[in-house]
C-alpha cells in the first residue's frame, strides 16, 4: 500500500481493530470531516488490510 493513502485519516481516530495476525484485519477509523464529503449517513471508514503480518500503533 502507497504511503500517501494514509494522509486522509491524519485527523481521524482509530475506534476499532479486527482480526488475527497473520492475517486480514480491519482498521475502523473515525473522521467527521472526510465523512462529510460522503452523502449519507455514516460513522467512519473500515480500512481492511489483507495478509498483515504486523501492526505498530503510536498515540
């Protein structure tokens, strides 16, 4: 995955994480003002990650 695809959840907040490593995990992220630019309602974005091997998460 391309680095700058990151830079759209900068603001956002990590709410949830799913699954088993090694494996596919999903990363939920909440972000107000990316959502906003969707119609609709929603809560955030669920960013799946397929054969992960490791996660590292700083605050």
């Amino acid at each position: 995955m391309q680095a700058h695809f990151w830079k759209f959840f900068h603001y956002g907040t990590v709410a949830g994480l799913h699954g088993i490593i090694p494996s596919d995990i999903a990363v939920f992220v909440e972000i107000q003002y990316l959502q906003a630019m969707f119609s609709g309602h929603g809560e955030g974005f669920e960013v799946r990650l397929r054969r992960c091997t490791a996660i590292t998460y700083n605050e």
